[in-house]
C-alpha cells in the first residue's frame, strides 16, 4: 500500500469518527418519530420506541427543574417549542414523548391538551398556552391524578443526579 494511500484512509478514519454524536448524560425530552397511539405506548418496550434525533425539550432549554412537583421552568426558545406541540386542531388523544437521560430511557408519558375530553392514565405535560408563561409542569394523569395508573417515574434517580450535576435542580 503506497503512502498516499495509507494517509488518506487515517485522515478518512479521523473525519467518520469526528461524525458520530456526542454522548452524554443529560436530560431531554423526545418526541417520537413514528405515528404511536398514546393509548398504546403502555404496551411497547420503550426501548422499540423510534424517537427522534433531537430533543424537544434539551437540558440546554432548562433554566431549572423543581423536583417537589416537576415544574420545569424553561428558556424562552424552549417554552416557544413546548407551545407549538400540539397542532391545531388540537389532537385531543395527546403526542407520546420520552423521556432520557444520555441514550437511555427512562418513561415515557404525552403532551396533552386541555381542550381534550379524553381521559389518560399516563405521564402528562400540559400544553401551555399562555405566551407569558415559562413553565410546564410533568404531571400524572389527565385530567387529574386519580385517573394515574402505574408508579410514578418522575423522580428516578438517574434524573435527579444528571439534574443536579447540572445545577439545574431546586
């Protein structure tokens, strides 16, 4: 194999391995890529699940993260993505998300409408619709608590810590 050869396949190796995406431990919000029924989401290996390449809601959008009653207060580029969800008309039956930490998932749960008469025993963000507003909050149940099946993911340990590593947790 002549030099040239040789030195072009290290400075090809160096630019594909300089592609692959940096892996870290943070929080994010995923929506996913593929048409799934919220309602089906309880039934699927959440690691089947074919999210997207970007969170929706990054680590990056959070300015803090109350772990008490999981109100996440967010940036203004993050509430503005967070209030453009749900489509109009509202799609009453919820978008799936998940949430990880790095690559790993941890639950999965919907944004959800208020205007939505269905009722849901999963993990919960409300739309927020209030343009002044900078907050959502990760809820149970819609429309309320009692309607929540299951344990509650929200303050696994994994998100707690990456939270707090990040100095974004109160």
């Amino acid at each position: 194999m002549s030099k040239k050869t040789l030195f072009l396949l290290i400075v090809l190796a160096f630019a594909f391995s300089s592609c692959q995406p940096v892996t870290n431990n943070d929080f994010a919000i995923y929506l996913l890529s593929k048409d799934t029924s919220t309602f089906d989401l309880a039934q699927v290996d959440i690691n089947q699940l074919d999210i997207e390449t970007e969170p929706i809601i990054s680590i990056e959008d959070i300015v803090s993260y109350d772990k008490t009653n999981h109100v996440i207060e967010l940036t203004p580029e993050g509430i503005t993505r967070a209030q453009q969800i749900l489509p109009m008309p509202v799609k009453v039956d919820g978008i799936p998300f998940v949430v990880c930490v790095g690559k790993e998932r941890i639950y999965t749960g919907a944004f959800w409408s208020l205007h939505s008469s269905l009722i849901y025993d999963g993990v919960v963000i409300l739309q927020p619709f209030d343009t002044a507003e900078t907050t959502i909050q990760i809820t149970l149940g819609y429309p309320g608590q009692d309607f929540f099946t299951g344990n509650d993911p929200r303050a696994d340990s994994r998100i707690m810590i990456t939270l707090e590593q990040s100095k974004k947790l109160k």
